[in-house]
C-alpha cells in the first residue's frame, strides 16, 4: 500500500530508535523522507538503506527554532519539484 506516495514527511530523531522506524514505515508506504537529526553518521546509515530518490538528510538541532527554516525550506525548494508536494498542514 502506498498511502503516502507524493508526501514529505520529516523524521526528527531518524537515526535511531522510533525516528529510525518511523521513517523505514513511510518509506515503505511511498513518503519522500526527510531524516532529520544531530548524528550525521547515524543519519547516513539510515539513509543507505532508504531509496536515495526519495531521502534527504538535514542535520539539525531539533530544539532550536531556526529548525523550521533549516528543515521546511530545503524540502519545498529539493524534494517538491521531482517527487509531489509537500504536506505541511
């Protein structure tokens, strides 16, 4: 089933645990993924094992504000364009 096909969605916490899973289930399910986190080597790892088509990851700190820009941009401006619209609301 692909009931997310056409969607971004953002994974804080991606590079392990429930954010690691998280992001797997929607993937698997058609999502573009944004695997976002503050451990890029974990952050990768996840990432090798997703579609690179549809994974993008962002380093981030999750805690500060500047988050929403730092994150939202890029995924408006890179994924929209080849792989649907993003769904912010």
């Amino acid at each position: 089933m692909q009931r997310f096909k056409d969607r971004v969605v953002i994974v804080t916490g991606a590079g392990s645990g429930i954010g690691e899973a998280t992001a797997h289930r929607f993937s698997r399910e058609g999502a573009n993924v944004v695997l976002a986190g503050d451990t890029l080597a974990k952050l990768q790892h996840v990432a090798r094992e997703l579609p690179d088509e549809r994974t993008l990851v962002k380093l981030t700190d999750v805690s500060s504000f500047s988050f929403v820009s730092g994150v939202a941009m890029p995924v408006d401006g890179g994924l929209m364009a080849s792989n649907g619209q993003p769904d912010m609301g």
